[in-house]
C-alpha cells in the first residue's frame, strides 16, 4: 500500500507534470472507484490544474475555481505519468481505474491490481468532504514530540495499531510502522501509553528518520522506480525469516486474517519471539 513517502512524492511528481495544465479529459473506467456524483466528475474537465497535494495517505488534485479530485490508492493502487494516450477510451479496462488526460495529450492512468478493488476517487468541492480525510489525525511527517506524548498517554493500543492508526497519526501504514519501530528498538506490542520519555523520544526520532528518509529517497528515484525503491530500503516488513541488517538475528512475522507485522526479537522484544496468532489457532 502507497504511504506518506510515496504518496508525498506521486503528489510532487504530478504537480511538475500537470500544474497549470487543463484537464481536457476524465475517464472513468471502473465505475466502482468513483464514490461521489455531485459535482459529476465532468466538472473537472476544461479547469486548470492548480497543483496535487497529500492529506495523509489521500491524493488531492486541485483545479482552478473548480472541484477537487481526491484519491486513495488503497492497498494496489498506483499512478502512472503518461507522455500521450490514444484517442478513445480502451474498451477493456484490465487493471484501468482512471485516466486523466490533459491539454497536450499527456496524463495519468490510475491503477490497481488484483481481484480485490478498494481505490476510491471522489470529485468534491472541498477535500473534508471526504470523510477519510475529515477523520485524519496529525500528519505523521509533521507531528511534535508534544504532540506525540499527548496522542500516546491517551490511547488504549498497541504501539502497531497506534501508529497505523489514521485518526491518529495520518500517513503511517504497515511497512513503514514496522520500519519505525525496528528503528525506534520497541515491540509493537507494547502499549502506547507506557512508553515513558525516552522510548517516546526514540519514537518521534525514528518516526522522522523512516518518513523523511525514503522521502528523500524516494524524490531522487526514477519515476519508475518508486515502488522498488521502497522495498529495497525495508530493513524488516516482508523480510521474515531473513537476518536483521542491525543485529543479525532471524526477523520473524506475526500473521493475521489480512496482514502480518515483522519485527526482530533481539532489537525489539528482548529476545521473546511473540506468538503468531493465526498459526497457534491451528494448532489447537
């Protein structure tokens, strides 16, 4: 799933491409991805695009005195930069969510992958509008060690559930919260409410480091590149049973229903291999 990191650098990329540009079409061809029918997506065409900005892990494409287009890639979805396209609308739309072609003939398909279709577009007057968006806590990127301390002492979670939490810390998903907290030398099993000074302190470092540090990676990859280059920079998510890169310990995976986390149990846990649920299920 796109994260603040690659969603902040599609929103930059998509702005050099497309600010001030008119949209001279706007095809829908999964008719599921659109949520919202007034402003009809039609209002979007003939306005200039004023810039694509990020409210949490939501695309914003903002239009000269005309509605915003907002975007949440869910888990498979992604943007491609197109340099033209053909004249027509493709008659099957394979992976197609939607294509925004502007007044040069260039643009962007929105895609997703798989059986499982949760991209979600909406055309609104106004972004919180949306109600993913008007749910959002503090952006991650952008949160105070103060701020963090107040979020933390009054949450009942797991440090796991508290940092993908979106009403929460906005932007945070399950790579880079695995990441944070591999950084930040915490169980993602601990509750948020016990950490004291210092593990909050370690915490907001880490947060700042994994965020703003494949941010800036990220802006110096080839447009094509992006995805790769977030998997490539993962010291533990989707690395179980590979050596961690700080200790050399065995990663290991906690597994559930639609997700798993991955941690290290020398840097995390003190050692302790926590119990992966859905495995002791089955051996009752």
């Amino acid at each position: 799933m796109p994260e603040l990191p690659e969603v902040q650098a599609l929103a930059e990329r998509m702005t050099a491409a497309c600010a001030g540009r008119v949209l001279d079409r706007v095809d829908v061809l999964s008719i599921q991805a659109l949520k919202t029918f007034d402003p009809p997506v039609q209002a979007l065409t003939g306005r200039a695009v004023s810039g694509v900005s990020r409210h949490g892990k939501f695309l914003d494409l903002a239009t000269d005195g005309g509605p915003h287009l907002v975007v949440h890639l869910a888990r498979a979805g992604w943007v491609h930069r197109r340099a033209s396209f053909p004249a027509k609308p493709p008659s099957r739309r394979g992976p197609l969510a939607l294509r925004l072609v502007l007044d040069d003939g260039s643009g962007f398909d929105l895609t997703e992958q798989g059986t499982t279709k949760r991209l979600a577009a909406h055309v609104v007057t106004d972004p919180q509008q949306v109600p993913g968006i008007a749910r959002l806590g503090v952006d991650a990127l952008a949160a105070t060690p103060e701020q963090l301390a107040a979020l933390a002492a009054g949450a009942k979670q797991r440090l796991k559930t508290f940092l993908t939490d979106q009403t929460v810390l906005a932007g945070i998903g399950n790579a880079y919260s695995d990441e944070i907290l591999h950084t930040a030398k915490l169980s993602p099993y601990a509750l948020a409410a016990s950490l004291d000074a210092e593990r909050l302190e370690r915490l907001h470092t880490a947060i700042r480091q994994e965020l703003g540090g494949a941010l800036e990676q990220l802006r110096a990859a080839p447009a094509e590149g992006l995805k790769s280059e977030k998997k490539a920079n993962l010291a533990v998510h989707g690395r179980a049973g590979e050596s961690c890169p700080v200790c050399g310990d065995t990663v290991r995976s906690v597994n559930f229903a639609d997700s798993s986390l991955q941690y290290c149990p020398t840097c995390q846990t003190g050692g302790r291999v926590l119990a992966d649920r859905r495995l002791s299920r089955l051996l009752k």
